[in-house]
C-alpha cells in the first residue's frame, strides 16, 4: 500500500516542479507525466473514477501540446471536457 502512496507523491512533485518551467511545452510535458502518475495512482487505489478523470486530462494535455493557435487550444480543451 505504501508504494501507492509514493506513486501519488510522486505526480504531486512532478505536478509541482512542472509550474517552476518557463516553457509552455515544457509545463504540459511534466503534467502529462503527473496526470499519468496520478492515473496509475487512482486506479491500483481502486478509485476508477479518479483514474478515468486524470487519463482524459492526459488527452487533453496532448491535445493542448499539439495545437498551436489559441482559439483551436480553446476548442480542444472544450471538447476534452
């Protein structure tokens, strides 16, 4: 059970760290790898709900990496939701 905790921890400091980035892409990068962290911590919790919020934020990361113009981010981040 432990080693859960620390996987969560884990997407925490990589959550954290990644608002210290000056890049945009470099942000969103780090954040994908928290919300993965946090989908594999949700899910061995047995919180599926936790799980399946933080795998579409990592769509919807890649999505937000992916495009370039404000207004398509906007619509893509929409659609994520």
């Amino acid at each position: 059970m432990i080693y859960i905790q620390l996987i969560g921890f884990l997407a925490f400091a990589v959550l954290v760290l990644s608002f210290y980035k000056k890049k945009v892409s470099t942000i969103i990068s780090y954040q994908i790898v928290s919300n993965f962290a946090y989908t594999v911590h949700y899910f061995l919790l047995g919180a599926l709900s936790g799980a399946y919020i933080s795998f579409i934020g990592i769509f919807r990361n890649i999505a937000v990496l992916k495009v370039k113009k404000h207004k398509k981010v906007l619509v893509a981040v929409v659609i994520s939701l």
